[in-house]
C-alpha cells in the first residue's frame, strides 16, 4: 500500500478537477476507486469522495455531515442492515481524536448546490469534529461525521484540535458545583481561580438541536469532559457511570433531563460494533 | 458598588464615542475614572481603557499585548517597582479561566494606529486569552494580558474559552509518549483512540516566541495542560514538579531543552504576588 498523506497533495491545489474516479486516484487525492472514504481502521482517513449514492448526506459547504458507509444491499444500493464502525467508518472516526486533515473532493452527482457540473473537484481540508451514531431514513443505524472546513495555511503550521465553548448557562451550573467534576469530584485551581468545562449533554448543534439549559448541562473537568464527549464514559438511568466506577455527583438543585442521557447512550455508544 | 456588567452595555454599541472619562463612566462602558482596568480580584474585570500610560502597550486591532498597572511613581509616571497580580491585574487574570468578556475602549492619547482621533471610543469585546509576567523596559516585573477580539454575536450565545492547537512536532512527542501524561502517566482512551493534548513549553506566539520543536513540548493529558498552561504547576531545573508530586516523566530520546522551563517559570510564576 502506498504510504498515507495527510494534507494536500503537492501539484493539485483546492480546485483541482478530474474527470474521473480513476483520474483521482492516479493524482493521489483520493486512492480508492470505489469506497468514499481513503484509510482502514486506526491509521485514520486523509480523504473522502462525496459523490451521491448515501441517504443521509448533507452539505453546507463549510460544514458537511457525511455519512459512513456499510449496510447496503450491492445490487439495489438500498439500506438493508446496520452500519458498524469498522474500516472506512472507523479510520474517519479516528481522525476525531488524532486531529488529522481529510481531502474533500465533490463529485457531479451530489444533488449539491457546493458539487461541481460535471467530474471531480478537491476541495480543501476538513476536520472531523464530531461523529456519531444515528437512525438514518431507513430505520438502520448509520454512522455520521460533522466534517468542518479548515482555514487556510492550517494544514502547514499548528491547527486546532478541539475547541471549549462555554454559555451563561454553563456558568450557572458550574458555580452550582463550584468547578468540581461531577464524575470524580476533582477541582483544578490555579492562583487566580478555578477551573472546570461544561458539557451539553445532548449537543446544542443540529441535527441534535439539543437545549443549552442546565438540565442538559455537566459540569466536567477536562479529562472527563473529553470521555464524555467521545462516548467512553456514559451515563445511565439511574446515574451510574457506564465506562467508569461510581455515580454521577448530582446537587439536588440540578434537575438533569433524563431523555437528554438517553439521546447521548444513543448516538454516542460506549462500545459501538468496532470489528 | 453597581452590578459588574460583562458584555455589551445597552445602548452603547461598539463604535460609541465619548468625549471624556467622565461620560465614559456615567455610561457604565468604563465606570472608573482614573483606573485603566475595571473589576477588583475574583470577581473578574469587566472593562479595560487603552489611553496612553503605560510603557509596553502593544496594539495590533484584533489582539492586545495589554500591560497591568502598579509599580509607578505617581508623581514621574515611571516605572519604581515590581507590579503584582492584584487588584484589577488580578481580575483581569481571572478572565483567562473564565472566559469573561472584556470590553475594550481606546483613547486618543494611545498613539496607535487603531486609536481614535479625538476622546474615547469603545470597540467591542475581547477575551483575555493568556497572561504573564515579563521584564519590563524599565527592568521590573510587569503582568502581560493577551486580549483577542471576540467574533459578533458571541457574547450572546456560545462563547469559546479555550482553544487546543496541534503541530506535527506535538503529533511526535506524543506519539514517543504513547499519549501518556508525562506529569500523571494517564492515557485517555476512546473506542477509536488515544487522545493527549501537547504544550508548548516556551508559547509560540509573540513576544514568546518559543520554537515548534521536540525540545519545547510536552505530551499532557487534558488536566495537567491545563494546569501547566496557567502555571499551576511548573518543572524545576532537575524535573522535578512544583506544584504538583513527583518528577516529570521523559523519555530518553526525548531532549527537552532547560532554557525553556526557565522561561516558563519566570512568565507563568507559580506563586505570583496575589496579595
């Protein structure tokens, strides 16, 4: 196998065209002729081809929630079974943590209003910033990746990993705990204060339009934070950790929403079908 | 003491003009009248004025190398003295950890390219991404606010507090770390991965300067980044952690460079003058 490039490929700047899924893989942009998505298992994914064919591709230029792939009939190209979080979907998945650039090329078919007339054309470089799983259409889960287009010249020098927001109500809950974790109690404090994130529970952005009031809200430290958000830490009906000893710490003046838990086990599984 | 307002003031868009300090405080944009920061200790600052003064001021528009105040002879208005991360230099440090806005107003008398012909202008909000103390032009210790400019409509809903960057260099350290904390040997681990966070010893940005090298940077999990990040904890000349138990954990191949600790600890003191 040829060795894996992240980032553009010298000599076919954004903008590129090509005839072909052939002409694009000669050039290197996106090697497989067939699958959507370059990379197998924990290497991650340097591109992916958006050319139609998937029910539950959507495209805001910027911002694309791609869908994996996996579970279609070959002949009908129907949804039929489940997708897992193998080969393709799980390369893709990887490049969440890892923060690895993938190629954008859009084919002619996309029924976009950002594909171009006719053949292939690069378009830059994104960033998996979220995936999860999903119901798609046919009722068969599917996995799905909230692809974010990098800003120029990110690829040479330093790029952003992750990115910590914060709302008013985020703060409410955070001085509730004062900036405890409410997984492990812990406290990070510095000489002028403490520290602590927030997380939505259900996320705020579509298609989870979940709401940013304190029901919805955990106050985390960052460790944490980054398991919960990644699925490796869950919690269920009764509070217990799932992916973690003990219970979550809840101040009786906090009413956690539990449909708001019950979304998240969903769509971010503990331990999704990986093999 | 009027309620500390953190955001826009009603009424007074960015743009305002004010003729004087005086019309500036009864609008509530900034209310002292002589003090260039507004907010005293952990309650956080509100409001800064850039109006002349003080002797390091930087002004590039979107971002501000901000100096605190103390330290001079009221009289001169020169330099005697060390300043201390007290008062409003205090408060306007606990923004870093807050992400608290800050609203920036400019006088005339700054002598920058940004700065108002006549009286005072205020120009929207910032946050205070990073502070320091550094070696003044007059030699004494001064305390250095890094303020970027907050993007529209961002003091309203989701604000963003901290930002995680990634170079290849950092991919490296890691990757020689196996993403295990060098401070606490926690290794985040997701169904799809690893996950650490790298730090740059001595900060890349200007006036830092520090280089994207293996010898400037640190593998941490999300905790102990943090923490290192606003110098709550520190790596003394032999490795051993202030601040923190034990010995920092490197890898033989891993040639860190001391000059770089050395410029951390004298920016990022672990025990700054807080009284």
């Amino acid at each position: 196998m040829t060795e894996q490039i992240f980032g553009h490929i010298p000599g076919h700047p954004e903008g590129s065209c090509f005839d072909s899924r052939e002409a694009l893989s000669r050039a290197g942009v996106h090697r497989p002729r067939v699958a959507g998505i370059s990379g197998l298992g924990q290497g991650g994914a340097d591109s992916v081809v958006l050319a139609g064919g998937y029910e539950d591709w959507d495209d805001f230029g910027d911002e694309i929630l791609y869908t994996g792939h996996g579970g279609r009939d070959p002949e009908s190209k129907r949804q039929i079974g489940h997708q897992t979080l193998t080969r393709g979907n799980r390369a893709l998945a990887t490049n969440r943590l890892s923060g690895l650039p993938v190629r954008v090329t859009r084919g002619a078919l996309l029924h976009s209003p950002y594909s171009p007339e006719l053949g292939y054309r690069y378009d830059g470089l994104y960033q998996v910033e979220d995936y999860w799983r999903e119901r798609g259409r046919s009722g068969f889960h599917v996995w799905r990746y909230r692809l974010r287009k990098m800003r120029d010249g990110a690829s040479q020098g330093s790029m952003v990993v992750r990115t910590i927001y914060e709302t008013e109500a985020g703060r409410e809950v955070k001085a509730l705990y004062q900036y405890g974790c409410q997984i492990c109690r812990t406290c990070l404090t510095s000489s002028v204060g403490p520290y602590a994130e927030m997380i939505h529970i259900r996320p705020l952005a579509p298609p989870h339009n979940g709401p940013d009031t304190p029901d919805n809200i955990l106050c985390l430290c960052p460790n944490h934070r980054l398991l919960f958000e990644v699925g490796a830490v869950a919690v269920a009906e009764d509070f217990t950790l799932i992916g973690h000893d003990g219970t979550l710490m809840v101040d009786f003046r906090h009413l956690l929403n539990k449909d708001h838990f019950r979304y998240r086990r969903m769509h971010y599984p503990i331990e999704p079908d990986t093999d």
